[in-house]
C-alpha cells in the first residue's frame, strides 16, 4: 500500500474518525486505518456515551440517524455487601430531551456508523489494517509502517488513535511501558433481554435509559468496580479491576464478574437473559499522571493512547474525551497544513487548545480522584459499612429504635473504624471531588 496522505489517523473508534472526519471536510487528503475488520469490531467500553453536545456539534441531530440505544435520564450509585445493596438513585426528565444528556450505546454498531460519516467527508478508510510501527526522516515522522504487503504510507502528520497500549507513542518515545496499577481490564458481556422485560424491571418508559455504577462486594478484595447499563434490547454488564490487584490476588476477572451476576441484588435485573457477546479490554485509569507527552515533530496522540478517561466513582467518561481531544487534533493538522509545518513547534498547539477545553481541565481538577477511588477502604469496607447500618435502621425488631448517628457509630465500631480515619478518608474524598 503505497501513497501520501495530509494526515494518518491510525485507529476508528471515536477518537479515530473525529479526526477523519474534520480533516476530510477541511479538504484534507486522509486515510484512517483500523486494525479490526470494521471499526468497532475491536472496540470495547459500556458503552455510555456522554457529552453529546460535542458530537452533536459535528453531526447535528445526530441521535436522529446514529445507531443509539436509549438516551440516559437516570443514573444509579450502588454500594454492595455479600448480602446486601445500598442505592443513590438519580432521575430528570430534563435529560430526556434533545440535544440530550447521554446514550447508551454498542461500539461495533456506533463506530461503524461514526466512521462511515468520516467515509462520506471523503475520507479513505482502510480496515483490517496494523500499523505497529513509525516511518521517520531524521527527526520527523513522515509516516507509519503496516503488516500489509507494500505497508509503508506516507503523510504529512500521523494520529496516533491507537488505543491504550498505543504502539505508535510508545514507539515515539512519548511514553513508557504500562504501569500495572495505572490501568485496569474490563469485562463486558452483552446479555439479550426484550424491550418490555427491560422497560418493566428497570422502571423506563419509551427510549429512556438508565446507567447503574456499583462498588464494595463487587470485585472482592481486587480493587475495581461494575456496571451495568440498558440498551433497547439487552443489557451491557461488566467488572473494571485494577491489573496490579488482579495478579496480587490471583484472581480471573471471568469468575469475578460470574459472582457479581449472581449477587442478590444482580441476578433479578439479569434473570431470563441470553448472553450475545464477551469482550475484554485495557483502560487507562490514573487520569493526569498518566498522560503522555501529547505530540512531536508530526505526530499527536490522542483519545485512550493520550490516557484520557475520567473514573471518580462518580463520573466514568472517555467517549467525549475521545471526541472532544480529537476535534482539537484535528484543528492543530488544518493550521499546520495552512503553514506547511509538521514540527513540534506547530503542533504544540493541540496542547494549549486541550488546556483551555475541558479535557485537561477536568483531568487535572480530578486529579487525585485515582487515589483516593483506589482507597482499600472506599472498595472493600465503607460499602459493606454502609449497608450494614442501613439494614440496622431499617430493620423492626419489637425494640426500642435508636437515633441514626447511634446506629452509625455503633457500625463503625464493629467494623473496627474510627471516627478519625473516616474523617480523613472523607476530608481526602472532598479534595478529590467536592472542592
């Protein structure tokens, strides 16, 4: 495969064909390559996507033709003990109009239909397709290597869209191995279930949906966590587990998401369902720290391969990352290719433009939200702790009731916790996410 291109975007899930698609509609020469048999194909998440004014600002009304599933007006935070949940439950009907807050949606068919947007810009996209490799003039990138026959192609400017273990940034020298705490592996199975069976179990009328995130008995001693979302007809359920944790304990991330869909508080929302698909998947979760250095003389990384996921517990985002990151990506290679410079220089740029979105200002803010996620406590003993005091208080024995800060206190105690060591885990929780 031999040509020159303005621009190699090397991977089609979001961040891939955001990129395409700008640059195919500036008039841009572009070929976009996926290592799948179509995009998506490879692709893995929940898949929740949020931010959709971004998308909607590329593609206007895009829910109108996009393959979505349910748009997302309710979201629920679970903590579990063995026996045991304990729920925060959030509802809007303000969510259930357009442009919309979320959709939940299936990557093999939301990628296939967001690249064949970039397709239609007039931009060349070639699936089936490995670029593991840089092809460079001096100090310059000038292109990327493949596994087909005749696989060199040359540009302008490579994106590196590569995904989390991207081979592409590393090969750039951008960044290092992997870190085992600084990622986690998701599994996801896709579970069949009809429409009214959805609607009826999860309380939702016409296209709305509802996203569930749950921490405690989740994963056992491995830190991590689960979900589960609701599509129009099947339901997407998955474990996030720290890779550092799973080989301390020795444990297969299969069996732990088994025992989470037999938990009490699982297995009724699940029951009578036909499992359709099993996937796998890295995902960067240190946020700030784990960011790359984000270009060189011409490449630019973006999406998961430039680490941008925000996991707080209470947001769990990448697609807009994805896209948002992308979009300024894109936006760099149209003045760089207006100036005729590739250089470090010029595309330093896409830097500045990412700290003045939301992208960087979010991962930076919610910089120590990791750490304190990660806490062995807030995974493996205050969800427990929780729910054991609710069922205190809400248990009738025929006995004198006592006041909630008494339950509490007393719960603390039998769980060996200290008033003081909460209200240094609860001082930790509000830097990381409350002021």
């Amino acid at each position: 495969m031999i040509g020159k291109f303005d621009a190699i975007v090397v991977g089609a899930g979001p961040a891939g064909s955001t990129a395409a698609l700008i640059l195919a509609r500036a008039g841009l020469k572009v070929i976009l390559l996926e290592r799948g048999e179509y995009p998506g194909s490879k692709n893995v998440s929940g898949a929740a996507l949020y931010g959709t004014r971004i998308l909607h600002e590329l593609i206007p009304n895009f829910w109108e033709e996009a393959p979505v599933e349910r748009y997302l007006t309710r979201r629920v935070l679970t903590f579990i003990s063995p026996q045991s949940s304990f729920s925060l439950d959030f509802r809007t009907t303000n969510f259930d109009q357009p442009p919309y807050n979320g959709f939940t949606v299936l990557r093999p068919k939301f990628d296939r239909w967001f690249a064949s947007k970039a397709q239609e810009a007039g931009a060349l996209l070639v699936p089936a397709t490995v670029a593991d490799d840089l092809i460079w003039d001096g100090d310059m990138v000038v292109g990327v290597r493949t596994r087909r026959e005749d696989g060199e192609i040359y540009g302008d400017v490579v994106i590196a869209a590569d995904g989390v273990n991207s081979l592409l940034a590393k090969k750039a020298g951008l960044r290092r191995d992997l870190d085992a705490r600084q990622v986690s592996i998701g599994v996801k199975e896709v579970i069949a279930l009809d429409r009214k069976t959805i609607e009826e179990r999860f309380n939702l009328q016409g296209d709305a949906g509802v996203t569930y995130e749950f921490a405690g008995s989740v994963t056992g001693q491995v830190y991590g966590g689960g979900f589960l979302y609701t599509n129009s007809d099947s339901l997407s359920i998955g474990i996030v587990a720290k890779l550092a944790s799973l080989v301390e304990k020795q444990v297969k991330i299969y069996e732990l998401l088994e025992e989470f869909k037999s938990h009490p508080s699982i297995e009724p929302l699940v029951r009578d369902g036909v499992v359709k698909e099993y996937s796998a998947h890295m995902v960067p979760e240190a946020g700030w720290r784990m960011i790359p250095k984000l270009y060189s003389n011409g490449l630019l990384v973006v999406g998961d391969a430039a680490a941008f996921n925000l996991h707080t517990g209470i947001f769990s985002e990448g697609m807009n990352y994805a896209i948002a990151s992308a979009a300024a990506a894109a936006e760099t290679v149209k003045q760089a290719k207006a100036k005729g410079d590739f250089s470090s220089r010029s595309l330093s740029r896409y830097r500045r433009l990412l700290e003045r979105s939301f992208v960087l200002q979010d991962l930076k803010r919610f910089k120590r939200a990791p750490d304190f996620v990660n806490n062995p406590r807030l995974q493996n003993v205050y969800p427990i702790t929780i729910c054991r005091a609710a069922e205190s208080l809400f248990k009738v024995e025929g006995s004198p009731r006592r006041k909630v800060a008494k339950v509490v206190l007393g719960q603390l105690r039998e769980d060996n916790l200290s008033l003081w060591q909460v209200l240094r885990d609860a001082i930790d929780g509000g830097r990381a996410l409350i002021w």
